[in-house]
C-alpha cells in the first residue's frame, strides 16, 4: 500500500504554505501591535519590528477603565446568553423530542419555520426599539438573534430521541418522578456531549458579536468589546474623540500601533481557549451540516 | 362536542409540565422571530411614529416603486448573486480539494495541526478580519503597499478607495475565512467512505489521481450537490460582516462592495429611510424563502432524505 500513497513532502509543504497563509496575518497583527508607532510609519507593518515597543500596551493600560468595561460586558453576556440560551433550548426541544407529546409535529414545525423564512432587518429592528424598547440596554446584546435558533433546538431534540432510551424516561414516571425532574435529573444528565456542544457554539456566537452592538447600541459606555474594537476600526479618530480615560489626551497617540494592540487583546483569550475547546469546536460544525 | 373538549383537556393537563416547558423558546421565537415576519407589511406602509408600527397607514407598492426606480436595486441584486455564485464554487472546489489532501497527511497529529491551524480564520469576528485585511491594505504602512509592491517596483494603491480591486479582496479573504469550516464537513465525509473501495483500486493497479477521480468525488457527490444546492437557496443573502466590515464601510467602493444586507442597513440605520429599507428587506425576504423553497424541492427529487423538509 505505502508506495500509492501521496508524495507526503509535497502535502505538508503544501500545508506548510497554507498554515502560513492562515496565521500570518494575525503575526503581522501581533508584531505591529509591539511596533513603536514611528516605526509603523516609516516601515509600515512588518513581521521583523524595527523598534520595539510597549507604548500601544501602556495606552490600553491607562485606559483600562473603558477596556476593562468592555471586557466585563462581553464576559457577562456571553456567561449569561449561553446559559439561558442553553436552557431555554433544551426545554423547548425536550417535549419535541417526545414521541408521546401532543401536537408534537405542529410544534417542531413552528420551530422549523424560523429556519426557512425571516423577517430581516427592518421588522425585527423596530419590534424591539418600538415596541420592546431595548435600545441601549444590556438586553440589546443578549437578545436579538443570538439567544437561540430553530438549528440548534432541532440539533438537541434529535439527540434526545435517538440517545436517550425511552423505557429510562418511561419507568422514571410510573416511579412517581415529576417531568420536570425526569427532564432535569435524568435528560439533561445524560446529554452533556450535545449541550458541551451547543454551548460552545452560543458562546462563540455571543463574544464575536458585534452586529446587535452595531445596531442597537450607541451609547459607549454599553459597548462590549466587539463594539469597541468596531469603533476603533471604522473611525481612527475615535480614540481622540472619546477621551477614553477622561482626561485630556496627549495628541500624540500611538493610534496605528494601538489598533493593532486592541485586536490583539480582542483575539488572546479565544487562541488561548481554543485547543482546549477545539474537539467540541469541530463537532459543532460537522454535526447537522449535513443531515444523516 | 362537550366530550371531545373534555377529552382535549385531560390530555393537556396529563401534558402540562412538557407545554410549560414550551413556554420560554416559543415566546422567544415568537418575539424574534414571528413577530418580524408579520412586520414585513411595513414595507407596504408609511411609518409614522406617532400611530406606531402597526397603525401606520397603507401605501400599497409605493416604498417598491422608489426602490426600483433607483440605479441602486440593480446593483445591489447583481453584487449579491455574483458575489455568491463565484464564493460557492471556488469554495467548494478547494474545500474538497484540501479535504483529500489533509485526509492523506500520514502523521496524525500533523493533520490535526493543519486542521485546528486552517479553522482559525473561522473562530474570530468578521471585525478582527476588518483589522488583519487593514493590515495588510492600508494605504500608507500596510504590508501590500510597504513591502510587497515595492520589491515588485510598483506603486503603493489606494486600495480603500478603489473598487475595481475589492470582488477579487473579498473573494479571497471569504475563501480564507471559510476554507477550514468547509473542509472539515468534507473531510468528515471523506473519512465516512468505505475503505474496501481504495483497496480493490489499489490491488487493481489505481493510481492516487484515478482513485480521486473514480472513487472519493463520485462518492462526495451526494454531499456536494445538497450543500450547493441549500448554499444556492441562500444564494440573496450576503455575507454582512464580510461587506460591511473588511471594506471599511467604505463610500467610494460601494459599486462593487454594496449588497442587499448592507444597503438595507445603510437604508435604516445611516440614512433612517424605513421605506426604501423595508422595501428592500421584503424583496431579499420573499426571493430568498422561495429560492429556499425552490432548492429544497431539487433536494427532494433527489434524495429524500437528504432534504430540509
């Protein structure tokens, strides 16, 4: 067998080359972010700093009052979005998935059609400014969209009919045991792999978000760090502009070099969670993508 | 009649814990997601926020006839379609491509270190994509203008303010960004094929290549046609962090950089234009559920069990 197999030189200099291709961005990213600020101007952005610089880091730290706000809000949504996100799936998809629930087929599809038809933008913007009010709220960036999907409640309510032995759930209510004791004792027990899984994918959802930030948000002080790494992307002069530690700023700010440092603080906790969360990372993407 | 309610009843109240359970999800689709679909007859109103959504009065196709009389609904259909079209076949071809490619990588830890190294672009915002294509791009100290063109002797670009740059920029940054998603799902059908396959090839004398081409595409086939055909379904929905945030936002690169997502956000929130927004929302709204409708009947004819419904 071994001599029909690939030239195994040629494929991992061809995955050398892409793995380059994937990571040297966020390395030119890094790099500059360590650059001092006349360098960046002189050189440009470059993988070998030509002076080496912590400016763009002490800038972020004597404005950690903004950025430790920012921090904290994103923390704090996405803690409390996946876990109510969470929940509210697993109880939503837990009676679907019984094959005894009444109405069962009528109820699954309801929560089908959300994934076939929407109402876009417009409606859904001003259904919760004008008639839920969230704008400027912390509810504005737990809500909208992110809480939970017709993709994700149909993923658990599988899970919990193909593994989870009925004869378990059935003997569990002729013993006396309440549904909502079978649901939280027992069903939701023994679909850890399933919820490790949609967590993750919620939580991801909820610290890479920007968009209901974008819209909803204008008021800075609500901004989570998405919004705040967007503001700084889409208008430089913004951190002149907001003054971020209240005092008068100096007029020289490393503004190139701190870009790129935000980005960087932006992007460290997820590279660093990432080969923990990896395995279920996969899982979440290749589960239900295509169906069977 | 009385007996059949009373019947409906005591099955409900045997249920009522399991409806209870029901109660949370389906207010939180009925808010996110139903209510929105019944505000899609905004379009056809003139918004007046003293009468509220729901009372303002009826305009008929009049937010349409703006909407359509403009240069702007050809555009941003065409960008959109286009965009789409090239970003589902390069994908797909490269996506199995490195899928094959990483499912002959001998050493396993190796391609499992190419894989989680080409997922990255996935896991992070579309906003830090903004800030690694900025630079990369930008005008005065970006890597392209600083050190790329000049070892080549050309001149620095503008390329924020250039358009005819922008469908190749996208292209590829949506390829980078996606490329590792993709290919895991292929690889993970890939993996599924049946060994026995490659080893009566290989003891009927099959190189590599004819393998590839007799064994692993046919047997993809079926993966390749579903997810194109339910991508085609999606195909009047862009991608909005990709051209809202890698092109800045950018004025003079709309002709190649606007799409329906981005016009309609630009409609609402920039310009407060409900009508022309609404109006366009309705028409991405109705196409894309029959486009969806459409594909998923082509799954159907296929292989039933292949479809969404």
């Amino acid at each position: 067998m071994r001599a029909n197999e690939m030239n195994q030189t040629l494929v991992n200099i061809f995955f050398a080359l892409a793995s380059v291709a994937c990571i040297f961005p966020f390395l030119l990213l890094f790099v500059a972010s360590f650059s001092s600020e006349q360098s960046i101007i002189t050189k440009g952005y470059s993988l070998v700093p030509s002076e080496f610089s912590l400016e763009a880091y002490k800038y972020l730290w004597n404005n950690f009052d903004a950025i430790g706000r920012s921090y904290g809000i994103t923390v704090f949504i996405t803690a409390v979005g996946t876990t109510a996100g969470l929940f509210i799936s697993a109880l939503l998809a837990y009676p679907l998935s019984r094959t005894d629930m009444p109405l069962k087929n009528t109820l699954s599809f309801i929560v089908f059609f959300t994934m076939l038809f929407n109402g876009g933008l417009v409606p859904t913007y001003l259904i919760y400014t004008e008639v839920f009010h969230i704008k400027n709220t912390l509810w504005a960036l737990i809500i909208p969209g992110l809480l939970t999907n017709g993709f994700f409640i149909l993923l658990i309510r599988t899970f919990f009919r193909t593994s989870i032995p009925k004869e378990i759930i059935e003997s569990a209510y002729i013993d006396g045991a309440s549904e909502f004791k079978i649901f939280f004792r027992i069903v939701m027990p023994l679909s850890l792999p399933i919820l490790a899984t949609i967590g993750l994918m919620l939580g991801i959802g909820y610290w890479n978000d920007w968009f209901n930030g974008l819209i909803y948000i204008t008021d800075s002080k609500l901004f989570s760090l998405q919004n705040l790494l967007n503001r700084m992307l889409q208008n430089i002069q913004f951190l002149q502009q907001t003054n971020l530690d209240g005092r008068a700023q100096a007029a020289n700010i490393p503004t190139n070099a701190v870009r790129m440092a935000m980005a960087v603080i932006g992007i460290v906790p997820i590279l660093l969670l990432y080969p923990f969360f990896q395995r279920f990372f996969v899982k979440g993407l290749t589960i239900g993508a295509v169906k069977g | 009649m009385a007996q059949t309610w009373r019947k409906a009843w005591k099955t409900f109240w045997r249920y009522k814990a399991l409806f209870l359970m029901l109660v949370p999800g389906m207010v939180y689709l009925f808010i996110n997601n139903y209510l929105p679909m019944f505000g899609l007859t905004i379009a056809f109103k003139e918004i007046n926020y003293a009468k509220g959504i729901w009372g303002s009065d009826w305009i008929g196709w009049k937010n349409f006839e703006f909407l359509f009389m403009t240069r702007d609904a050809w555009r941003i259909t065409r960008n959109t379609i286009l965009y789409n079209a090239v970003f589902i076949v390069l994908n797909t071809v490269m996506a199995i491509g490195v899928a094959i490619l990483l499912n002959e990588v001998r050493k396993k830890f190796l391609a499992r270190f190419y894989q989680s190294v080409l997922l990255l672009p996935y896991l992070i915002s579309m906003v830090i994509v903004g800030y690694l294509v900025l630079a990369m791009l930008n005008l005065e100290n970006g890597f392209m203008n600083k050190i790329i063109l000049p070892a080549f002797g050309l001149d620095p670009i503008s390329w924020y303010t250039k358009p005819e740059y922008w469908p190749y920029i996208l292209t590829i940054v949506n390829l980078w960004k996606n490329i590792g998603y993709l290919c895991i799902i292929y690889l993970a059908a890939i993996v599924g094929i049946d060994q026995e396959y490659y080893e009566a090839a290989t003891i009927d004398g099959a190189t590599k290549w004819q393998q590839i081409r007799s064994i692993t595409v046919p047997l993809l086939m079926p993966t390749i046609i579903i997810l194109t055909l339910l991508a085609i379904g999606r195909i009047f929905y862009a991608d909005f962090g990709l051209f809202y945030q890698v092109p800045l936002n950018s004025g003079p690169l709309q002709p190649t950089t606007d799409v329906i997502d981005t016009y309609v956000y630009r409609a609402l929130i920039t310009l407060g234009d409900i009508g022309m927004s609404s109006a366009a929302g309705f028409y991405q709204s109705m196409v894309g559920f029959v486009l969806v409708l459409v594909s998923n009947l082509i799954v159907r004819l296929k292989d039933k069990d292949q479809a969404l419904f």
